[in-house]
C-alpha cells in the first residue's frame, strides 16, 4: 500500500562508454604536457652533457661539480686529470665537469 513498486531501468552502452573515455582526457593530457615540460628539456640536456664530456680535451679550462676551475691536463676513458694550481693535480670522473670555459678564463 504504502510501498511503490520500483522498476530496473538500463543505461545506454554508448554514453557510458564516451564519458568514460572524456574522464580520462585530463589525465592523458597530463601526461603530454609532463612530458613536453619536464621530460624532454632534461633528455635534451644529458645528451649535451654528454657530448661536451667525450669532447673534452687537454688544456681545456673546466669547471667540476665541485665548483673547482682548473685545466685538464690527462685524458682516461673514465677518469681526467685536472690541474688546480702548479702542481696541485687531481683526478675527476670525466661526468663531475659541468661546464668547459672559454681558453684563458683561468690565469
């Protein structure tokens, strides 16, 4: 008396499966711009880091991770000898140099 029947209804396939597919349009374009903001700059920065490392040569002035200037004064496949002062020479991964500086910058 009190009580109404109630009655299934069936939803539409093909809306259920577009709103679906439109939920996931932000996170997919998320991921577009993550990877042109953030993944792509630093792809393009190791490689140029890593073609001035193989191009390093002696007598180049370099700067270390460290903050250290000096010039390269050995040359390993690993390893580089760098000369800080007269005399003073230590040996450096070849990946601690960040920046090679233009001839003469150190006197």
């Amino acid at each position: 008396m009190f009580i109404s029947s109630a009655f299934a209804q069936a939803a539409p396939a093909a809306a259920s499966t577009q709103d679906s597919l439109l939920s996931m349009l932000p996170i997919v374009l998320m991921f577009v711009v993550l990877y042109f903001i953030m993944i792509r700059p630093q792809m393009k920065k190791q490689k140029e880091h890593k073609a001035m490392v193989e191009a390093l040569a002696k007598g180049d002035e370099v700067v270390t991770a460290g903050g250290m200037l000096g010039k390269v004064s050995k040359i390993g496949d690993n390893f580089i000898g760098v000369e800080l002062a007269e005399g003073v020479e230590v040996q450096l991964q070849r990946q601690a140099v960040v920046q090679v500086l233009p001839k003469g910058t150190i006197k």
